[in-house]
C-alpha cells in the first residue's frame, strides 16, 4: 500500500516538473522589457514611449524600460528592433517614420515586417520660429524665403521623418524656397531654433508647448491639423490658409520583432488596451497636447496598410520617390 501511494506521488511530481516549463514559458513577462525609442531624449516620440511604457508596468508589473536608439531619422532604432529577439523582450515606439524610411529605402523592411501591437497616439504638427524673429505669419516667412532662397532653414526630426515630408509639402505647396534641415530628433532641433542656429522648424505640437505662453521662446505660425488645436487655439491651421495636401501630424504606435510568439502577443494587446485608459497616461495626452488614437487587431493593421499607401503617394507627389 505504502509503495502504491510512494508511486503516485512520484508520478505527480514527474508530471508537475513537465508540465513546469510549458507554464514557465507562458508567463510574460517574467523580466524587465526594453522599449526602444528611436529618436532621441525629449521629443514627442520620447515622451509618449515614457508615459506608455509606464502604463503599461502598471498593467503588467515588471519594469518597461526605455532605451533612446537615435539617428538616421529613426533608421537606426527601427532597425536595432527589427533584428531583436522576437521573445517579447524588446518591443518599439514606431510611427511614420517608419512607413516614410522603409519606402525611401533608408531601412531594408516595411512596416508590416514587425509585429504591430497598437496605435497610442497623434501629435499635431506646428511651424515655429523665435518669439523675436520678424515673421509674424506664415505668409511672411514663406514670401521671406522666395526673395532669399535657401537663406531660409527649417528643421526637422531627421531625414525621411514625417516632419521631413511635411517640410517637403509645404515647400511645394507654397512655393517656398525653404533650406530644410534634418535633426537626430526633435528635440535637437527646438534646440537649434532657440539657439538661432535654424530660422525655424516644423515640430510635433508637444515639443513646443513647454515655450509656449506667456512667457513664450517660440512663436507658433501654422498648426497642420484639420482644426484648431485646444492648446493653441489662436494659431491658424494650414486648411484655413487655403493650403492642403500636408501631412497633419505625427502617430505613435507599439510594435515589437516579427513573429513574436501568439500569446505574448496577446498579453500585450491586453495590457495595452487596458493602460490606454490608465488615468495617468489619459492626463499626460491631455496636459502635452496629444490626441488618444487607441487601435489594436485588425483596424491597426488595416491602418498601416493604409499609411504605406497614402505616404507612397505623398513621396511620389513631392519628388522623393520615382
């Protein structure tokens, strides 16, 4: 009798100790997870891959840490994340940059050659100059650069970011003969501004709202969304002064390796969903100026096959692309 019960349990344990590492793979995550960001420290993209990836520690309890991969207007990082191990342990802040830099051929994948998880987040785009400079309107900066061509700079985040292809647009659409200058994020390029070193710049509205104000470092131009921004009501969009056809702001997603495993996936779907709606992450949107534009599953994939399209096509309009 002893040795029969003896037998059970030791059939017990040799089924737990199998059935153990199916159960030990299937927790996620079981260690901190790296978030790259492939622009540098404080620019949009930046801060909202901070706040999301705190978000979603709340949701998942272990750390999301962020790791700044700039350059090559996000190549460099973009690329870092596609070559990651595709465990769920290196996941990215994409947007469209990614669809603008794989088109022009700067990285060698397209966008649905990573795993998307979701969509985040929209910032406004904005042209700003110094508070003292002499252009008070678009208008006046614009008629500045055609009577001096190319003495007039405008920054943006990088070669081939969506920032670049604003610049490009609103060159073509106005006629203006604008040198544009690319910036490893933008964060780098407020700088350049403020310091002079740049007539001015085409920014995500969040990088300009800390210069914002009373006390303003910057004045804002020309916001490029289809209405007015609730945090710079005063300034005109592009579509009030009879200019269309730019693109109107940058999106933010999460996005991880391709074929990262299904429930790893899912987990983060999940949890991304739930931290969307996290208090702290609704109020930092609110506070910086971004709009939430939450999408996971079949929508974001759907958007994204959009956004190779609709950017192809801008690229083409405006010379990038034969």
């Amino acid at each position: 009798m002893r040795r029969h019960a003896l037998g059970s349990v030791t059939a017990v344990m040799l089924a737990v100790l199998l059935v153990l590492p199916a159960w030990a793979q299937e927790r996620y995550p079981a260690k901190p997870v790296s978030v790259i960001v492939p622009m540098s420290p404080g620019g949009g993209t930046d801060m909202v891959g901070r706040a999301f990836s705190e978000a979603l520690k709340n949701q998942l309890g272990q750390s999301f840490v962020v790791e700044n991969v700039a350059g090559a207007g996000s190549a460099i990082g973009t690329t870092k994340l596609h070559g990651s191990k595709a465990d769920g342990y290196t996941l990215g802040i994409v947007g469209g940059f990614l669809v603008s830099t794989s088109l022009q051929g700067q990285v060698k994948f397209s966008a649905t050659d990573l795993t998307q998880i979701a969509r985040l987040s929209q910032d406004t785009f904005v042209l700003s100059v110094l508070a003292d400079s002499p252009w008070k309107t678009l208008g006046d900066f614009v008629e500045a650069s055609k009577k001096d061509p190319g003495k007039i700079s405008v920054g943006t985040a990088g070669a081939g970011a969506f920032t670049h292809l604003a610049a490009e647009a609103l060159s073509q659409k106005t006629g203006a003969k604008f040198n544009i200058i690319h910036f490893s994020g933008g964060a780098k390029e407020i700088t350049a501004v403020l310091g002079g070193h740049v007539s001015g710049g085409i920014f995500s509205q969040s990088e300009v709202l800390p210069h914002s104000g009373a006390q303003a470092k910057l004045r804002t131009l020309a916001t490029f969304g289809e209405k007015r921004t609730d945090k710079l009501p005063e300034i005109p969009t592009l579509k009030e002064l009879g200019i269309v056809g730019v693109p109107s702001g940058a999106w933010q997603a999460l996005a991880a390796p391709k074929a990262i495993p299904d429930s790893v996936k899912q987990s983060l779907v999940e949890a991304a969903t739930k931290a969307s709606q996290d208090p702290a992450w609704l109020e930092f949107l609110s506070k910086n100026g971004f709009t939430s534009l939450f999408q996971a599953g079949p929508a974001h994939d759907a958007f994204i096959r959009q956004e190779i399209e609709e950017t192809g096509t801008l690229l083409k309009v405006i010379g990038v692309l034969k």
